[in-house]
C-alpha cells in the first residue's frame, strides 16, 4: 500500500532550486515526486504582454532511478493566457525534456550511454522500444549539431568509402585536412541538402569529385559557381587498382611453388619507382623477366605519378597519361579500361586540377585517406551502427556544452585514435 507524505516547500532532489517539492509517495517499486515550477512566465512569447494564470496541467517525467527504484516526476505545469493577443501557452520548464518525458539531466545521461550501449540497452533501461531510444539518440545529436557548428570549406572533396559494411561518402575539407560530414551514402537525395546548405553559405568553390559522373551532375546543379575538378589522389587510386588487378591476374593460374617466388610482390610494387630500395629494384627486374605484363602495368602506373610532378602543365600530364594507357598490350589494356574510359568521360575536370590551382591543396598530400573507413570503423565503442560511427567522429562523447565553431574532425586525430584503440 502506498503512502503519501506531506512536505515542507523545499526544492525537488536534484533539481534546481525553483522547483518546488508538493508531495512525495513511494511504492515498492517506484518514487513518485509530485513538484511545481515556481518561475512564472513575466512576458508572452508572442506579444510581450502581461500573461495571467489560466489554470494548470500535469505531465510526468522520469529520473534517475534511487535505491534500485523508477523515479517519477509529476510536474503541475501552469497554464498562461494573454489578455492583449488571447494566446494561450505553458510554463517554460527548462530542467526537462517534454519530447521523451524525461529530466534533462537523465536524458543527456541516456544519450551518452548510446556512444557505449546499445539502443536495446538503453530502450530497456527507460522500458521504451529500442527505436524509440534511437530516436532519443537523435534528438542530442541535433542538439550537438546546433552548438558545434563545423565551418564549411573552401576546398570541399567528395570521398567514396566504406563504413559500417556500406558504401558512404566523406566530405574533407582539403585545405584544413579535416572531415566535415559523413553521409550515408552518395545517393542525390542525401548529398543534396549538404550541397544546398554550402551553397547557402557561399562555400565550397573548389569541389574535388571521383569518377562518378551522378556526383558531378548533382554538384553542377546545387553548386553551379564552383570550380569542379578530379583530384590527383582519384586517378592515382585508380591506376593503383589497375595495377593491383594485373598483379592478381598473374598470380590466379600459379601454382603454390611458383607463387612463392611472389612473395611481398603487393607490398614492393605498391612503391614509387623512386622509394624502392636496391633489393627490391633487383626482385622486381626478376619478377618482371618472368611475367612482362607485370612490368608493362608498373611502369604505367609510374606514369600516371609522373604526370603530377611539380611544374608540368595540363596539356603534357594529360598527354603522358594518354599515351601510357594507348601502348599497353591488350592483355594489360583490359585491366586498366576503367582508368581510360574515366580520361574521356572526365577529361575537362581532370585538367581542372592543373589549371585552376587545386594542386595547392590535393589529397594526394593524404594517405591517410586510404584507411579513412577502417579507422572510422575502429573508433565507436559499441555495435555496427552508423549513426553511432558518424557521431563518434564529428560529435564525440562528452563533447562540452557551449557553442563554437571547428574546421571539423582532424584525419589526424582519428588516425591517432584508431591506432591507439587497435593496440589495445
């Protein structure tokens, strides 16, 4: 049986001081807080009249649980009308959260706890379904999102990669070499409200893109002033994959023997001609006696990294690039097709880079760009989810509470963090 007990005018265990404390009343499995605000509204909200009371109402709240029991807060909320505009409205309750019915303190514990429980942990916890908690978990990251506002970039690059087992895309800023966003995929409708806020805010002149020719139809569109190009990291990875393919090629028919005489091959030809050492310019000569299509694909791919050397100009990269990809064999052209489709179908973009001054800033100055989706992978401390992996990197756990504005989330940083939760 329950009991009830009359209390002195004291404040409500921890809440502020202007909450007032009616009537406690406490069960086997619950505490149940009968409490009233007693800041009353001086001004209406729509006028700036005088407001007078118009009755009241009452809505529950949970708190921390005490002594191993749920904790409910019954709020009488006042009810204000004002007499010049004849509006009605409530009570300001700043100490709670009206969207889920709980304490702002033990909502913002609640969002917390998502970076390292799961939704189903946190849904039991509150005796609400997990997709009400994710819900919940949304709520504090447009919080955090209004608060923390990350600058847009000068110099935006649009990076495809993978996150949580799913094709996404990484916004970098390419001068601060910061990540800005991450969405969840590369889909029109997803890229296009980003693209529309940058362009609100006069952002992103220089907009570097891979071979994707829906991107570039959707940026063309929402950014129509902006200098569109292909970044020399794009073709690189591309003439890198190329190679990468011949190289598999060659192995897929060896028999196990013969394979050893590979050993290391992926990590010897993935150097530049000009990083190998004398060992291994001496197994890559033997290696390339053996299989020349192995040698023709290193040595084009060496082209496509000449074509980027300091001072040479659009038209000469270009032509270097071409001409490595017209004398290939036909064994070795049908690895590297890709990469020839992608100097016709983007050659504008591709002599952008040169002519526009984007090679002040390339993301070839970045390698760390390549393990960008496993390190984003490796730092959320709970589950595959991708609102807690995007979250972890742009808003992370106990971020303070006060307003300011970054350049984004430094590469550095989450490769610092990634390494250093791999080695344990």
């Amino acid at each position: 049986m329950s009991v009830t007990t009359k209390l002195p005018a004291t404040a409500v265990p921890g809440l502020p001081r202007d909450y007032r404390l009616l009537a406690q009343e406490e069960e086997a499995d619950r505490i149940r807080y009968t409490a009233e605000c007693t800041t009353i509204p001086k001004a209406c909200p729509y006028c700036g009249g005088k407001p007078r009371s118009w009755g009241s109402k009452e809505r529950t709240y949970m708190d921390f649980p005490r002594a191993g029991k749920r904790v409910e807060i019954i709020v009488v909320i006042k009810r204000m009308r004002c007499p010049a505009c004849k509006k009605t409205f409530l009570q300001d309750l700043p100490a709670f959260n009206h969207i889920h019915g709980l304490t702002r303190r033990y909502f913002l514990d609640v969002a917390e706890k998502c970076y390292t429980h799961t939704f189903g942990q946190m849904g039991e916890e509150l005796g609400i379904e997990d997709t009400s908690a994710r819900l919940l978990f949304h709520t504090y990251l447009k919080e955090l999102e209004s608060r923390v506002r990350i600058s847009a970039p000068e110099a935006l690059a649009l990076v495809p990669l993978k996150v949580v087992n799913k094709p996404r895309t990484a916004l970098i800023n390419a001068k601060a070499k910061t990540l800005v966003d991450l969405l969840a995929s590369h889909e029109d409708k997803v890229l296009e409200p980003k693209l529309m806020e940058f362009a609100a805010e006069g952002a992103a002149r220089f907009v570097a893109i891979g071979f994707n020719k829906t991107v570039r139809k959707t940026i063309k569109a929402h950014l129509p002033g902006s200098i569109l190009y292909v970044d020399q990291f794009f073709v690189l990875e591309m003439a890198d994959l190329a190679l990468e393919q011949t190289r598999k090629a060659v192995r897929k028919p060896l028999k196990i023997t013969l394979k050893r005489y590979l050993s290391h091959d992926a990590e010897v030809l993935a150097k530049a001609d000009t990083d190998l050492s004398e060992s291994d310019r001496a197994q890559m000569n033997y290696w390339f006696a053996l299989y020349p299509v192995l040698g023709e694909a290193y040595q084009a791919r060496e082209a496509f990294r000449q074509a980027y050397r300091p001072g040479i100009t659009a038209d000469e990269a270009f032509a270097q690039m071409s001409s490595a990809v017209a004398e290939l064999s036909p064994k070795v052209r049908t690895h590297f097709r890709s990469l020839s489709g992608a100097l016709k179908d983007f050659e504008p973009e591709i002599r952008a880079f040169f002519t526009s001054g984007a090679r002040d800033f390339s993301l070839a100055n970045l390698p760390e760009l390549g393990s960008l989706g496993d390190w984003i992978d490796a730092i959320p401390e709970r589950g595959k989810v991708f609102e807690i992996a995007r979250a972890s990197v742009l808003y992370p756990s106990r971020m303070p509470g006060t307003t300011f504005r970054t350049p984004g989330s430094s590469l550095d940083r989450l490769r610092a963090e990634a390494l250093k939760k791999a080695n344990g």
